[in-house]
C-alpha cells in the first residue's frame, strides 16, 4: 500500500509540475506538436467557406469533408475522437477568425489541467499499524530458547483472527442421501437378459435368445 501511494503521490505531482510549465501554451507540448503536424499535413488543402462556421474542405485527391467549427466536428470523425482538430479541421480554422487552441477539448487545457492536478494525496500515517511481527513470536526467541515463551499461547492469538466465522445451523431437515461428486466412480450396470452394460432389463433393445 506505501508503495501504491508513493507512486500516485509522486505522479500527480510532477504532472503539476509540469502543467505549470506550458505557459504561454494553452495546452501541453504533446498536443501543440500534434496541431503543427496537421497544419503541415493542410498545407495543400482547399477550403471553400458555405458560412461563417461551416466549410467544404477538399483534399490533394479531391476528397471533400464538411467542417463545422461551431459543433467541434469534421466528416472524417477524427476530431470528436481525438478531441484535437484534425487537418481537415484546421485548414478551416486557417480560413476562419477562430483561434486553434480555443477549437482544442477543454480537457487538455491548461485550465482542465491545474483543476485535476489542484488537490494531493493526503500523506498516509503508520506509526501505529500492527505489523506481522507484533502476534507471532519472534525467530530468534524461538531459536536461542527463551524459556519464558509460550509458543502455544502465541501461535493461538497469532492464528486468532483467522478462524472461520461463526454460523448458524440452517432450518429443516438435514438430508440423509449424500450428493455424489462428479469425479466419483458410479458403479456400472449391466443387463440382465444380455448381460451388456450400461442399461437394465427393462430397457434392453437386444433380441431375445431363441
């Protein structure tokens, strides 16, 4: 459990950390690399404006995709999956009075992110948990024979809360037939009249000796 805890704490901590250092980025270096690659990739994308938030954005093998910058969404589906603006997407941005990084889902902002890395985990006091050595006796007690140890008495409260928890006998008859396991062995039967096994007399299909 230290272990799990060191770890979270030391995480959350430096993604803080590191979310403190984006400024004058609205978002994470991860994610500004991510819209330069697609604006790279726009370069030679036509646009075609149909109103002042919808464009008809045509690609190199003539490919269109309808972008609608006021609805965050893009034909090609990449944007409302990424939630990053896809090169469709930003070559609309390009012809448009709409900044890129306000287009960008809230959650990679730098606002999203000082608001989840804001609280830490609360350090986690074990100066008075019981440890394992405090109910068995110790090995080097035993070893040497310390003749003042009881190791029944120990061993019992060592063992003390691991007993099975108290039940109630159920209501009703007990059953007196025992069910049979799978894995038992059933005793095979064989016919009477054919003496084959596997079936009875009563059942027999085999044709009666002349």
């Amino acid at each position: 459990m230290m272990g799990h805890v060191t770890m979270t704490t030391d995480m959350l901590y430096r993604h803080k950390m590191e979310v403190g250092k984006w400024h004058p980025l609205p978002v994470g270096r991860n994610i500004d690399k991510m819209i330069k690659e697609s604006q790279e990739k726009a370069l030679g994308f036509t646009c075609r404006r149909m109103s002042p938030t919808e464009f008809i954005v045509s690609t190199s093998d003539w490919k269109s995709h309808a972008v609608k910058l006021h609805h965050f969404y893009c034909s090609c589906l990449r944007w409302q999956m990424k939630g990053i603006p896809c090169k469709h997407a930003v070559r609309a941005i390009e012809g448009s009075s709409y900044n890129i990084y306000n287009l960008v889902d809230p959650f990679y902002r730098v606002e999203s992110q000082l608001l989840i890395y804001m609280t830490v985990m609360s350090p986690v006091p074990l100066h008075d948990m019981p440890s394992s050595t405090d109910m068995v006796p110790q090995v080097a007690e035993i070893q040497y024979g310390c003749e003042d140890l009881d190791i029944t008495t120990s061993s019992s409260i060592a063992t003390e809360a691991l007993r099975p928890p108290a039940t109630k006998r159920p209501a009703g008859r007990p059953k007196k037939k025992r069910i049979e396991s799978q894995f038992q062995e059933k005793q095979t039967v064989f016919c009477g009249l054919c003496h084959e096994p596997g079936h009875n007399r009563s059942t027999c299909k085999s044709p009666l000796p002349g």
